[in-house]
C-alpha cells in the first residue's frame, strides 16, 4: 500500500458558521466556570523540555515540513488530562501530550504568525476518537453538563444505536488506567498534511509497561510518577508518521476510524534526565502553562485536516484569546 497523494477533505454545507459556533459555545463554558485555563485539557500534570532529531536519508513521502531535512529542535512538552475540570488523576480521562517544537523555519498557517519558528503537534493516548466527528462531540460536551440526561440528549442528537456505540468506545478510552507516561504510546487521532500527502502522528514509548505496574491513587499521581522518573532518566519516543493510502484503510474524515498502514519512523524525542523540582524546573511549569498549543499553528505543509481539525481552528484561536496566552518562545 504505497502512500497516495489523492486524500481530500469533504467540507459540508455551513460547516465553518456551525464550527465557529461550537467554539463560542466552548467558550461560553471557560466564562461560566470561571476559569482562565484551557476550555479543555484545563490540569497540567507536567512540563518538561527535550530535543527533537529527525533522521537523514528518510524516504520521498517523509522528506515534507519537519521531515524535508535532517535537524535537531529544542521541544517544550505539556502533558495533561483531557477534561475541561482540574479531576485527580484516577479519575478516568483522555490523557494529553502536547509538543512545541522550537526553532522551525518556514512560513505558518495562523494569520499573523506565520514567522514564528515554532511548530505544535497535539497528541491523546489513543489512536482514534470515540466520536466521529465534530457535531458528536459537541453533543457529548452538551450531554455532560447534566450527566443524568447525557443519554437521552445524546440519542436525540445522533440517534439510538450510534449514541451507544460512542458510549462504549468512551467507557473503553476513559477506562484505560495509565501507568506512566513514559510507556504509553501518543497518536495525533486526526491527519495533518506532510506536504503532499495526508498523515497521522505518534509518539510510540521505547520503555514498553510493566505487567505488574499499577496506576497510582494520589491526585496528582501521572505527574508525580513521571517527575521522580525522569529526574533518573531520559524518557524517549520514536516519532513516527502513518501515510494515508486510500479512503477505505485511511479515511479522512471519519475520526473513530483507525488508519490501516505501515508506521514509518522519521526521528527520536528525547526528554533528558532532568529535575522539575529545581528553579528551573518550576520556571518551565509556568512558561509551559502560560503558553499556547493549538494544532493549527503549524507549517504550511502540516496544515491539520478533516473533521475534527477544522473545528479546532476555531476553538483552540478563541480559547487562547479567553485566557491570554503567552507569544511563541524564541528559544528552549
């Protein structure tokens, strides 16, 4: 299944009105709650810094964006659970891990940044979405602000069987017990462009899990876990990219949909042993928490794609505006 460049999105009728319109809804709920964080992914469980290399020698369909030369970047890392409350960590989540990669040239796609030299990729610790699209998680939002009438406000929104099958898949995501993050494997969920193909993005752990692990109790476990962990240790992941092929094995559109072709390692993230107990440390918590991560802010060639992706231009702009995010760094 070689890679294809003949992806396309399907755009629907007053799609971007409809999108723009969940985004204020969202923002709506960073007002009534109070708050001056992020809509969602609000509970910061760590910061670190790191380096990203890509490889030389990558094959034609990897040689686009990060991947056209091989380089090494300063990274700021954000690691955080999904929900728009600060939960304790047992709770069930989505579990986020953002990277800022520092020091990228080339023009950006957000109006009036597009000379930044920085570079986001947003990842969650699954590789799909148990909603389909943009319309199915603005009703699971919704549904969640009375939880005794999320199912039938969800069934009235999409219908009997499909509100159970997202159900389902969202028990199955929340449930999954996180033991470290040093082991667990990241996936963009959604594409982004790679040039003139279409990809999706992970992070695959080379620490694999302990059998005999168990997710912590404490509140603040995942980040507390992983801070006496790395300040031992470096923490490393391969950076891979998965090549869309077909609508049928690589749908764009369709986000509860797991892509079915080769992974292709393209580099290493390397998080180095360091002590975020330290002035420094706890300097980078703060830059980190204050700054923006939006997959938009991205290089022309990694415009993000589909669904769920267009939504965000939208939510991720006006959520960053709510709260006052802080301007691109220069360096790491």
């Amino acid at each position: 299944m070689p890679p294809s460049k003949e992806w396309k999105e399907v755009v629907s009728d007053g799609e971007d009105a409809r999108f723009l319109g969940y985004a204020e809804y969202l923002q709506g709920l960073q007002r009534a709650r109070a708050q001056k964080g992020r809509a969602l992914h609000l509970k910061q469980n760590l910061a670190l810094k790191g380096e990203l290399v890509i490889d030389p020698d990558l094959p034609e369909p990897a040689r686009h964006g990060l991947g056209a030369r091989p380089g090494r970047y300063g990274v700021w890392v954000r690691l955080s659970n999904g929900s728009g409350a600060s939960q304790p960590d047992p709770k069930g989540d989505l579990r986020g891990f953002a990277l800022k990669v520092i020091g990228v040239d080339g023009k950006k796609v957000i109006p009036g940044m597009e000379s930044a030299r920085t570079q986001d990729l947003l990842f969650i610790n699954h590789p799909i979405t148990a909603m389909r699209n943009t319309d199915e998680f603005l009703a699971i939002v919704k549904g969640m602000q009375t939880p005794a009438l999320l199912l039938p406000r969800l069934i009235g929104a999409v219908g009997f069987f499909r509100a159970l099958a997202i159900l389902k898949a969202a028990v199955k995501d929340l449930g999954f017990k996180m033991t470290s993050v040093a082991t667990t494997d990241y996936f963009t969920a959604a594409p982004i462009s790679w040039g003139p193909y279409a990809v999706k993005v992970k992070l695959e752990a080379r620490a694999k899990p302990d059998p005999s692990a168990k997710a912590g109790g404490t509140p603040g476990y995942i980040g507390e876990e992983l801070t006496s962990r790395v300040k031992a240790n470096a923490v490393v992941y391969d950076l891979r990219i998965q090549h869309y092929v077909d609508p049928t094995s690589t749908p764009i559109e369709e986000h509860d949909r797991e892509w079915h072709s080769p992974w292709l390692t393209i580099g290493t993230l390397t998080l180095p042993a360091q002590d975020v107990t330290s002035p420094e440390g706890r300097a980078l918590q703060a830059k980190v928490e204050a700054a923006s991560f939006d997959p938009w802010h991205a290089l022309v060639e990694h415009r993000p794609l589909g669904n769920v992706m267009r939504a965000r231009n939208h939510a991720y702009r006006l959520s960053t505006q709510e709260r006052g995010a802080a301007a691109e760094p220069e360096q790491s």
